[in-house]
C-alpha cells in the first residue's frame, strides 16, 4: 500500500473536474429521474425495471443468473436479494440450470412481463422527454461512443 506522503496525486485540471461533476450531475440525475418516476407509475424499482427489461427481451425469456450479473455489473449478494423479493413478488422464476447442477437459471413469469410492458410506455417518455429529446443525433453518437471507450476500460480495471 502507498502512503499519501510518497504518493503525488494527479490532480484534475480545472475543465476535467468541471467535466467530471457534470457527469456525475448527469448520471445521478438521470438514476434518480428513472427510479422517481418508475415509484410513481409503476410497482417496480428501477433495478426490477432492469432485471425484467433483460429477461423480457430474452427470446426464451430465461437468462442464467451469472449472466445477468455480467450485465448488470452488481454484486451477486445485491442480485441474489433482489431476485428473491422479486420471486416472492411473482415477478420471476428462479429455476436449476439444465447445462450446469450449481447454475441458477432466471425466468420471467407472465407478472413479470405483465409489469414489465405496463411500465415501459411511461418510464420510455421519461427517458426520451429528459434525455434523447434533448440530443442532436451527433450528440447521441457522442454519448454512445463516450460509453463504448469508459465501460469496457471500468471492466477492465476490475471495478465493475
């Protein structure tokens, strides 16, 4: 471990932190947009949200538990908890995996795409109205390819 007293710290320049807050504005606003705004129009959480979003549109809607992990980037105490209360909820299956004995396999119930398609319509004019509405076509190219280089690079580095 490095101690502070030897280490020199890379400070950021003033635009990088005025770049860096307006992220972190812009990623926490729009996480607190979703989960107000799924609270109030639907029954879901936005992590429920998501979780349905992945097995719904699975063609088989079934997706392995360690899939879903990989794509969702949590930790698996977070994700077993969160498909247990969404299992009780009705919401879900959580099922052996035929190809693997201590495999889980997740599957969507009727309910849960039940309230996964009453959800979407609402919580989609949110997410266009607050955010795609409010891009130029270069600027959504941006976006993406701004999400395309730091998501794989955060992987990497074993923070996500």
């Amino acid at each position: 471990m490095t101690h502070p007293e030897t280490t020199e710290v890379n400070w950021l320049t003033a635009e990088e932190q005025r770049v860096w807050r307006s992220f972190l504005a812009l990623s926490r606003g729009m996480q607190t947009a979703i989960d107000r705004q799924l609270a109030r129009d639907s029954a879901l959480s936005g992590s429920e949200y998501e979780v349905l979003v992945l097995l719904s549109e699975s063609p088989t809607g079934v997706v392995r538990s360690r899939d879903l992990l990989g794509e969702l980037g949590w930790e698996r105490s977070r994700l077993s908890h969160l498909l247990s209360r969404m299992a009780r909820r009705g919401l879900l299956e959580r099922l052996p995996c035929d190809s693997d004995a201590r495999g889980l396999d997740v599957r969507v119930t009727p309910e849960g795409r039940g309230a996964i398609e009453a959800a979407a319509p609402g919580h989609l004019e949110m997410v266009r109205a607050a955010l795609i509405d409010q891009l130029t076509p270069q600027e959504m190219d941006t976006l993406r390819s701004i999400a395309d280089k730091v998501v794989p690079r955060v992987k990497d580095m074993g923070l996500c």
